[in-house]
C-alpha cells in the first residue's frame, strides 16, 4: 500500500495558493501531517480523498493516477472530515446504517460491520441513543466507525481532535494508532500531542508548502542541543517570546520559567533542557522564511 503525491499544488480561483509543489509517500502506519492553522493540510486531504482535484502535480495509489481514476481511491478510503455531518434525530445504528446503504454494503454485511465497529470504537452502550444528545468526542467516533464502514486499506482524519476535551483526545489517539497496525491513517493536526507518541512519520507543512519530513525522533535530534530553561521576570516575556520559540512558560516565585529554543545560551542563567517535539516543530516554523511564496 502507498499514496505517492508527486509536485502536487492547489490554486483557488481567488488566487490563494493553498498547497505549493507538495511531495510526499505514504506507505505505513500512522503519519503525522503536522502544521498550523492555514498552512494547507485540510485542502492536501481534500486532495487525496478526490474532494477535489490538484492544479498541477500527480497522486498515485498503488501506482494508479487517482486524479484520473478517483474511484481507484474511493473504493479503498476512509475519510473523516473536520465537521462530520450527522442527522441528530437518529440513533448512532440508523446512522451507520443509512451511510452503509449510501457506500452500497449488502444488508446483512452492513449489520455485521456496524456491530463490529461499535465495538471498535467503544459505542456499544450508546447505540440507540440519539446522535443529537452525543458529546464532541462521541460524535467524532461515531464519524471514525462511518470511515471504516468499507474496511479501508487508507484512512484520512482531518483534525480530529479539535474541540475534544483531553481524556476523549487520548482515547481518539489510541484508537487511530490501533488502527494504524493494519492499514495507513493520515492524520492531519496542529496540535503536537496528537502525533508525539503516535506517529511512525511527520510531515510538516508551513504556508501550503511541505517543511520536511522525518521520524519524530529524528526532528527532536535537531534541536537536542538547542533547548534551554531560565527565570525572566514577568514584564521581560514578551521580548523573550519575541527573540526566540518558547514552547513553555509556568509561573516561578521569581518571574515566569521559559523552556525556549535557542542556538547560543540565551541568558547567563539558562541551563540546558530535555528536548520535545513540540520544541523541534516550533524552532522549524520559527527558521521557515515569512513567505514561501
């Protein structure tokens, strides 16, 4: 199984350049599309689910053009969305059921498969209750079973964490990388813990082009050397922030503890700190050029 995105870019006909010569391979486990808010990751999943189609460049699944042959890569993806769309007044079963009868799953297979997969993500309890009274987390495993419904060999989440609060986050995680174990996911996120334990691979974009991709422990590497902690009094974290990414700033007796990424020693009392991804990811970013363009 691989998804070859080969020069791949997106222009809007307003002009905006939502993804820049893009290339990349997918071809195991969990991937990591990792990037703020804006940088092009939910028009690049748009793209591999043929939502829509690429102004310039190729995708490939097995070999096969998917911008000419889309079904190729229906019959075997998954995909869910930032907004899962749902009727409230039906029951989790109805819902699953009518979007099987949609994707043409024979009756009996569909039940199989419905059974199966609420039990995958934990709604077994929860089955015939209204999706109109489910939390945000519910409702977003609600949408991972709707993915799975064909068994796919792909499965694309675009920032599916958004909005959920923190134990429902880690049981998401856990779920993806599960399913990670026999098939690809691409997941695309801006939040760092989403792929810090779970991605096998990172792909990281910034203004619509693709930074770099690496292992998580080979972008760590990058700055091991580089992270820094001290004490700065309250009113000198802003220029602080301003001369390099802080990735994290508590409360101290005498100021603010800034954990910060930096070249040199940034202060006469900074002492060197455990390196995270999230220092890795910011520091990138931080040494990306304004524009791309």
């Amino acid at each position: 199984m691989e998804l070859h995105i080969d020069n791949v870019s997106k222009t809007y006909a307003d002009g905006t350049r939502a993804v820049r010569d893009v290339s990349l391979t997918v071809s195991e486990g969990l991937v990591g599309l990792l990037g703020p808010n804006g940088a092009g990751k939910s028009t690049l999943m748009q793209l591999i689910a043929t939502i829509t189609k690429p102004t310039a460049g190729t995708l490939r699944w097995n070999g096969t053009d998917i911008v000419d042959h889309p079904a190729t890569m229906r019959r075997v993806l998954g995909y869910l969305p930032q907004d899962v769309g749902m009727y409230p007044e039906l029951t989790a079963t109805e819902f699953l059921d009518y979007m099987a009868a949609l994707k043409g799953l024979p009756g009996d297979a569909a039940r199989t498969r419905i059974d199966t997969l609420l039990d995958v993500v934990g709604l077994q309890d929860a089955r015939d209750r209204s999706l109109g009274g489910f939390s945000g987390g519910m409702r977003q495993r609600v949408g991972i079973a709707c993915a799975l419904l064909n068994d796919p060999d792909l499965l694309v989440a675009d920032e599916p964490t958004v909005g959920l609060d923190p134990a429902e986050r880690v049981r998401f995680r856990t779920l993806l990388t599960d399913l990670a174990e026999d098939r690809v996911v691409l997941l695309s996120t801006h939040i760092v813990s989403d792929v810090e334990a779970t991605a096998t691979r990172l792909a990281i974009m910034d203004d619509g082009r693709l930074a770099t991709t690496s292992s998580p422990e080979a972008l760590i590497d990058r700055v091991r050397d580089r992270v820094w902690e001290w004490v700065v009094p309250r009113g000198e974290l802003s220029p602080v922030r301003d001369r390099y990414p802080v990735t994290k700033a508590t409360r101290d007796p005498n100021g603010v503890r800034v954990h910060a990424v930096a070249a040199q020693q940034p202060d006469a009392d900074a002492s060197p700190a455990e390196a995270t991804l999230e220092d890795a990811y910011l520091a990138l970013l931080s040494d990306s050029p304004p524009s791309l363009s």
